[in-house]
C-alpha cells in the first residue's frame, strides 16, 4: 500500500500549494494594457456602479466561489486551526476548477467567533459568485450557514452537511433497488452533528419516515433533558416509534445504517441484528464504523464508506462542483432542498444498473458533474 502521507507532503514542497492565479489575456503592448487596465477599465466600473447585476458578467465574479472555513472541523482531524486547514481548502478550490470549470479561492478565517465569521465572510463577499462553507465545527456551522444565506444574495452552501446528504441520498436511492426496498425503511444515524443532521433532513423530505438519531450518549428521545436545540428539533420528526437506549438498541430490526461517528461503533453483532440485506453506510474517516468485509461476513447487502479504497465511496465531490455549477447557470440566488432532490436523483440516474459494488459514481468521472449541474439548473 502505498504511503500517502509522505506523497502528499512531497507533492506540497515541490509545487508549493495547488493553486496558481494566471490571466486569461497576456498584456503584450500599450493598446492592451490601456484596455485592461487604465483608462479602459474605468468604462465597466462605471457600467457596475449603474448596475451591479453586471458585476456578473463583466467580471470573474459571475464564475467564481469563496471555499470558506474557521479551521474547526477539519476532515477526520478535528480544530487544526485555519493556518493548517489550507491543504484542504486548496484541494476543494482545484476539484471546483477540474470538475466544473468554477475559479475558487481558499479563505482561511482565524476567528471562533460565530458574529466575527459571518460580518467578514459578508465583506469579502461582492467578488464571490456563491460561498461554500467549509470544515466548520456543529452547532456554529449551523448558525453560520443560516446567517449568511438569509444575509447574502449569493448561493451559500456548507459542503460537510449538503453536499454529503446528496450523495447519501443518492446512493440510497441505489442501495434500495439492489436490495429490493423501497423507501419505507428504519434507518439509524450513529452520529447527530452537522453532516447527521443534513442527512437525516434530507432523507426526511425525499420520503423516509422512520429515522432514529443516536449521539455520543444513546438515541435522541423525548426523555433526554440534555438536548441543544439543533437536537430537540430532531423531537418533531424522528424516532416515531419512540425507541429509547443505546445503538445496539435502536439499530435491531432497521434495514439502514449510516454512520458519520468514529471508528468502530458498529460491530458484526449489531449488523446481524438488522433486517437480512442491511445497507450500511460506515463514513467516519479514516477509519469507518465498521470495515466492509467486517460488515459484508455479517450479512450486510450494501456496504459504502468514505474511503477511496473502498467500492461505493460517499464522496462530496460527487456534488459540490456539479450543485454550484447549476446554481451558477441558473442564475440563482439560494440552493434549494428540490435542487438538493434534483441533484441526488441525477447521481442515482448516473449509475445505469446499479450492483452491490457499484451503488454511486466514480467520483473521477468529470460527466458526473454536468449531469448534476443540469438537473440543479432544471430544478432551479
């Protein structure tokens, strides 16, 4: 196997970061420069001053994203802080220019403070076309996210909670024909933060009613009295059948699994516990729930995870580029659940016969994002 730690830091020293800015015009000789620069270029800021509906189309703003973070949710690594959070937010930056022709720029924001993040994202706001949030520690990201779609007149998205929930939601959709259900299914959440919640919202609109929530500390009922808001709101729509305990307890008889916890809270006992052909999605990283021959030796009938490694990857860059390639398109100003439905539906559609091994995308396959792109836009 090899060693991607030490590939990836050599890969960083030899080009310094992921990304370069270069224009699209070379400024050759005078006539050029007086275009580009003074006095031409006095004629479009006047032509925006009168009417900034043509910011979007006399600059980059109409094609390009802020990749957004604090630096306090950061992969599987946690509160790295923004210095260190630059490698992934670069990385999110290249896969929106690779895979939907967007021009992203990382912004690192060194503040916790849930007031200070959303009044300088809004003031570096005017040159972004959409703002995708990213890597923000639950519950601020919640509020943050909020905030700034109801303050903004740009696209804004938190890529940990929507662009994951699409992505599941697709490969459901998928998991279901292969196993032969429909959406009538018990799933289980081990995890209720920010990416759980997003999940677990989206499933609930597309049509799956019966949805348990488990946290660190056992199922989220009406018997906890140490719920934070975003959890007690779980109250009005999960957990119908009113089930109390611990995951052992709450997973026995429920056809679905998904996780986005830690390593190893799902054991073969508990999958065995579930209805024959359970649908396990095992997406904490790097290390999943559970391992996929662990849980396929256990009589699971679709296993995916976050892994690369892995068949079935639950990968947001199977949404993002797409999603923010149709909003862009469409000229829209909020990111909709219909278009996070449209989007999800156009994943599934993607795979043409769907298999155990093979329930979602390649997350390589550049088609994957026009399609997505062209149902958001649709659906816009």
């Amino acid at each position: 196997m090899k060693d991607y730690d030490k590939l990836s830091i050599e890969f960083h020293r030899k080009y310094k970061g992921k990304l370069n800015v270069e224009p699209v015009i070379e400024v050759t000789d005078r006539e050029m420069l007086s275009t580009v620069y003074t006095p031409g270029v006095a004629a479009p800021c006047l032509e925006i001053a009168k009417n900034p509906a043509l910011a979007r189309v006399l600059t980059i703003k109409g094609r390009t994203v802020g990749v957004i973070t604090d630096g306090t949710a950061v992969l599987g690594l946690g509160d790295i802080g923004p210095l260190a959070s630059i490698p992934v937010m670069e990385g999110k930056a290249l896969l929106f220019k690779t895979f939907a022709g967007l021009d992203a720029f990382p912004i690192a924001i060194d503040t916790k403070d849930t007031e200070e993040f959303i009044a300088t994202v809004k003031r570096i706001a005017p040159i972004f076309g959409g703002i995708n949030l990213e890597d923000i520690a639950a519950p601020r990201c919640f509020e943050i996210e909020r905030r700034l779609i109801e303050e903004l007149d740009i696209p804004v998205m938190h890529d940990d909670q929507h662009g994951t929930a699409i992505v599941v939601l697709a490969a459901l959709i998928n998991a279901c024909k292969v196993t032969e259900r429909t959406l009538d299914v018990r799933v289980v959440f081990s995890g209720a933060g920010a990416a759980g919640t997003a999940i677990a919202k989206l499933l609930h609109t597309y049509g799956v009613k019966d949805i348990v929530m488990v946290d660190s500390k056992g199922v989220i009922n009406t018997m906890r009295t140490d719920l934070d808001a975003t959890k007690k709101e779980f109250l009005s729509w999960t957990n119908p059948r009113g089930v109390n305990g611990s995951l052992a307890e709450a997973i026995k008889g429920a056809d679905v699994f998904v996780g986005v916890s830690k390593a190893g809270v799902l054991t073969s006992e508990m999958v065995r516990s579930m209805h024959k052909d359970a649908i396990i999605f095992a997406m904490a990283n790097p290390v999943p729930e559970i391992m996929p021959d662990e849980a396929a030796a256990a009589g699971a009938g679709v296993v995916a995870t976050g892994r690369s490694d892995f068949p079935n990857q639950i990968n947001n860059l199977l949404a993002f580029p797409g999603v923010f390639r149709g909003v862009f398109d469409a000229g829209a100003r909020r990111i909709t659940e219909t278009m996070k439905i449209a989007a999800a539906e156009a994943l599934a559609k993607h795979v043409k016969k769907p298999t155990r091994a093979c329930i979602i995308p390649d997350p390589l396959d550049k088609s994957v994002a026009l399609a997505v792109a062209a149902a958001v836009k649709k659906a816009a």
